[in-house]
C-alpha cells in the first residue's frame, strides 16, 4: 500500500474541513459565510489590498455575484460597509466594522479551541512547527497568486 503525498494530504484535509463546515443547520451555516467574508476582507485589508467585490470573489474563491451577496449580507448584519476607494472614487470597497472584529475574535477563539482539540498531545515545538509550515504555505500561496 502507497504512502499518501503531503499535497494528497494537505487537500485531505482542507476536504474533510470543507464538508464540515456546510452545516445542516441554517444558521450555523450563515454565520459560517459571515465570518469567511469578513476574515476575506480583513486579511485582504491587512496585506494592503483593496477589497472590492472581486478581490474578496477571488480570495475566497467564488463568483463575484457570490462575493456581492456575501458582502451585502455581511454588511446589513453590520459586520462590514461598503464606501469609495479613497483613490478612485469610482471603485467600491469594503472595511471591517467593530461588529466585524468582534465577529472575528469570537471566531478565532473557536478556531484556537478547536486546533488546541486536534493537536491534544502535540508538544509546544510540535505546534510552532505547524504553525511555521502553514504560514509558509500561506505566504507561498499567495506569492503564486501574483
């Protein structure tokens, strides 16, 4: 029997977290959507990009007609405006709100919860050296991108 890839089990992974988070339950799904469009526009905001709709569609991966209704619903739940581009006033972008970094640390809690659950037992070298792999990865990923 073959040993699966990193890559194999990298995308392993990212499927088995994909289908966990569309949940049966509406409203855990919806808020699942919110917190993607707005860690989107935050991490978009934090490495100098504008996010438009479709930076946003591009960094989550969908349509831009998704990314709109994504950003529309995030911003009528107060977690996101939309507003003119400080330099092009023809171009719309949108900005975090309080609600929204509120939003966002409640995620990132559970996000930390969660990994602290999946890593029980990893020893502190254990979790930066993950760490460490998964922001190269990151960083590498976007570096493609451009």
């Amino acid at each position: 029997m073959s040993s699966s890839g990193p890559g194999q089990v990298l995308f392993a992974f990212v499927r088995h977290w994909s289908r966990r988070s569309s949940a049966s339950d509406h409203e855990v799904a919806e808020q699942g959507r919110l917190v993607i469009v707005v860690e989107a526009v935050h991490s978009l905001t934090q490495r100098g990009i504008a996010a438009t709709v479709n930076a946003v569609a591009h960094e989550i991966g969908i349509d831009q007609s998704g990314a709109s209704r994504l950003i529309k619903s995030a911003a009528e739940a107060g977690h996101l405006i939309m507003q003119a581009s400080e330099t092009d006033g023809r171009r719309r972008q949108a900005t975090v709100t309080s609600s929204g970094h509120a939003l966002l640390e409640q995620a990132h809690d559970w996000q930390e919860k969660v990994f602290d659950r999946l890593a029980e037992g990893w020893s502190e070298q254990q979790r930066r050296d993950f760490q460490q792999a998964m922001t190269d990865l990151i960083d590498q990923s976007y570096a493609l991108d451009t």
